[in-house]
C-alpha cells in the first residue's frame, strides 16, 4: 500500500526564491526575458531541478524545456504539467514560475514515494509566453499547436536578432528549421494543467488560497478614432464646434456603464490609450483615437457588446456630426476549461478540505493554446494585492503548497486513467 505524501512546501519555496535571484533587478524585479543569457541561466537551473525529480530533460524546437518522467506504458498520452519561466522587463518572481517548479516538485514526491503511474508525466517551461523580447508571447504554445509560421521566426528584438538566431544560439538541440516535427496533435496529450498566480484580487478579497478556473475569457482588440475640426479654444464658439473630445468622453462612460451591469459580470471593458491631436492645450482637437479591450468568457455577449458600443458610437458622432472609424486588433474567442478536468480538481481540493472556490481568468495563459489539442485544467494561486508584472508580486509559500497540492491529488488520478 503506497502512503500519500503531500509536497515539499519549502523546498519548492526556496526553488521560487533561486530562480527569482536569476535575472534581480536593482529595483527589486526579474528581467528574463526569453532566449536570453539570464533566460538560459534560469533554464540551467530548472533543468538542473527536473533531472533530481527523475526526469529526463530535453528541448523541442520551439525552445520549449520538456522534464519527462516516464510512465510504466510509454506508449499512453502523457499528462502534462505546464506554464513559462520567463518574465516581463523588471517583472515578479512567480508569475508561470510556480506553474513549472509546482510540476517539477509533483515529479519529486511521485519519485519519493515510489509511485507507479501507466502514462508519463511531463513537465513543460513554455518558450516566450511574455512576449517580452519578439513582442509577442506564448510563443511556445502557439507552436505546439501548430500556429507558428516562418514570419513569427522572422520577428527581431531590439538589437535586430531574430528569433531563428536566438533559438539556435540558446541550445545545440533546439533546431528551429525543423518547427514541424515539435508540433503536437490529441493523440499526444492526454490531460493539460497549468497552475499559476491569479494576477488579481478575488480570491484575496474572498480569502481562499486557491480557486479552480472555469474558463478563460478571450480579448476582443480595437482601435477608435473620432475625427472633427480644429480650431482656436477662444475664438470658435461652443455652438459652432466639432469636438471629439467631449465625443469620446460621451462613449468610454458609455462603456464602463454597459460593462459594469450586474448580470454580465465576467465581461471587461478597458479603455487603456487615449490619444487627441494636434495636444495643445488652446486648441480643438481634430482627432481622438482611444483603444478598447473587450473580455468576456461568453463569445456571444462579446460580439453583441461590440455591436452595442459600434452602435452607440455611431449615434454619439452623428449628433456631434464627426467621422469614426474602428481598426480591429486581436480577436481571440474564449476557452472552457474540460469539466471532467475541472470536477476532478474540485475534488482534490475537497480531500484537501480546501474551499471549493471556481473563477474565471481574465488572463491570457498557455493553457488557452493548449486546451486545442487537450483537456485542460487550470489552479490559480491567491497573489498579494492581485499585483502582478512588478517586483511587488508575491503569493505566500503556504498557497503555492496548497495549489501544488492539488495539482498533486488529481495528477494521481490522471497519471493512472
Ligand atoms: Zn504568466
């Protein structure tokens, strides 16, 4: 009979901590970022890790780091432990951290106990989910789902080195003209998690440790501009002016209003860049240009948000008699998370006697890419504050345990089905 162990909480503790001293800042942050000197340093470190968790380590060609540990039928999909280890410039030290080292830590205690498991366990640090260097992210997981293309290779930093230079400098076994065999398809993974920091506040506010997550809402991109005349702030008459400042106004109130009904509380709406021409302070602007981030884990109500503000955009510079124009950005739909995934986590957390809290993630991770060719399970971790891409983020090392813990319970189970 095999006696459960629950993980090493200091232990990994302290893993989270020497990763963190890979890449300080004098501000107190991380900077590393991906296929870089610190990036490879913090690479030597894990792999370094996985192997003393008994896992064979290796890369594929989209620079992802990949700890094995073989299961008793290496023939069976494996169950896969992901997230990254990369950072934003001067960012925190746990941001996807726990997600890698919390898997790595599960392979330890399997080993420990002597835990015979049919499918492999695999651990994967994601290349690039920041998109810190190529500008943009969760390159390695876009890759394995086979949505990378020779342009994203092409795509350089801001010393003009491409990201094909930069694969092939960081290892001798990343090659990345050969993108094409490291793609993975159903047949090649049997269960998907992620664990991760919440990046904000809830389950502070509701003081749980950990929460499941049931879904992850996708980001609808655009841009507005409002276009009107210009003129002399004290010469032009209010009567006789087409302003578009007032314009704008009129509709980002509008948004925040809609947004914040009480019946659709997983939609966001964020007007994050407001930019009026010419900016002088006695002039009438011509132009405003203004960005909206639209999230919602319903696709449906995203789409006819849009249409609703589209619509009430139109109204507003029809009455103030100015142009609008929308340039459509990112248009990503939102991903559910597997239910069996999710009832065997809620079930872990019940053996644990942990609060069976579910939530949404406003966050983009890999675990969105991956739930295409699997089923995906995602734990997020209590985070000080919510605060998060700051030398300020911090989760407490009995949460991190505790969201390990449940990870631990259900990859039992999957590791076995
Ligand atoms: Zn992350």
């Amino acid at each position: 009979m095999q006696t459960s162990q629950r993980i090493n909480s200091f232990r990994l503790f302290q893993r989270v901590l020497a990763l963190g001293e890979v890449g300080r800042t004098e501000k107190g942050g991380v900077t590393r970022r991906a296929l870089t000197e610190e990036d490879k340093k913090g690479h030597k470190l894990v792999s370094r890790w996985m192997k003393e968790s008994g896992m064979t380590v290796r890369y594929d060609n989209f620079g992802n780091l990949i700890g094995c540990k073989e299961g008793t039928e290496p023939g069976l999909s494996p169950v896969i432990i992901g997230s990254h280890i990369d950072s934003v410039k001067n960012g925190g030290r746990f941001d996807g951290i726990i997600g890698v080292l919390g898997g790595i830590e599960i392979a330890q205690v399997l080993k420990e106990e002597n835990f015979t498991h049919k499918r492999s366990l695999e651990v994967i640090a994601f290349c690039e989910e920041e998109g810190s260097r190529f500008n943009d992210g969760l390159f390695g997981s876009r890759g394995v789902v086979g949505k990378i293309t020779q342009e994203d290779l092409r795509k350089t930093d801001e010393k003009n080195i491409t990201r094909y230079e930069a694969l092939l400098n960081f290892s001798d076994e990343i090659d990345p003209q050969k993108i094409d065999q490291s793609i993975l398809s159903v047949k090649d993974v049997f269960v998907y998690l992620e664990m991760h920091i919440e990046q904000g506040p809830l389950l502070e506010e509701e003081d749980c440790a950990v929460g499941i997550v049931t879904h992850i809402a996708g980001p609808h991109w655009m841009n507005f501009t409002i276009t009107g005349e210009a003129g002399h702030a004290g010469t032009v008459p209010m009567h006789l002016r087409k302003d578009p400042v007032p314009a704008a106004s009129e509709i980002i109130l509008y948004i925040e209003n809609v947004c914040s009904d009480p019946n659709m509380k997983e939609t966001v709406g964020t007007v994050g860049i407001v930019e009026v021409e010419p900016g002088g302070s006695n002039i009438i602007p011509s132009k405003v240009r203004f960005s909206l981030d639209l999230r919602d884990i319903d696709l449906k109500r995203r789409e006819d948000l849009y249409e609703k503000v589209c619509g009430k955009v139109h109204e507003v510079c029809e009455k103030r008699q100015l142009q609008w124009r929308v340039d459509e950005g990112m248009r990503v739909p939102p991903v559910s998370c597997a239910p069996r995934v999710t009832n065997q986590l809620l079930k872990s957390m019940e053996s644990l006697g942990l609060p069976q809290k579910t939530m949404v993630s406003g966050a983009g991770h890999d675990a969105m890419l991956l739930a295409e060719i699997a089923e995906m399970g995602m734990v997020f971790v209590r985070c000080r504050k919510g605060i998060s891409h700051h030398p300020d983020e911090w989760a407490d090392q009995d949460d991190i345990a505790k969201g390990t813990n449940v990870l631990l319970e259900s990859a039992r189970v999957f590791l076995n089905e």
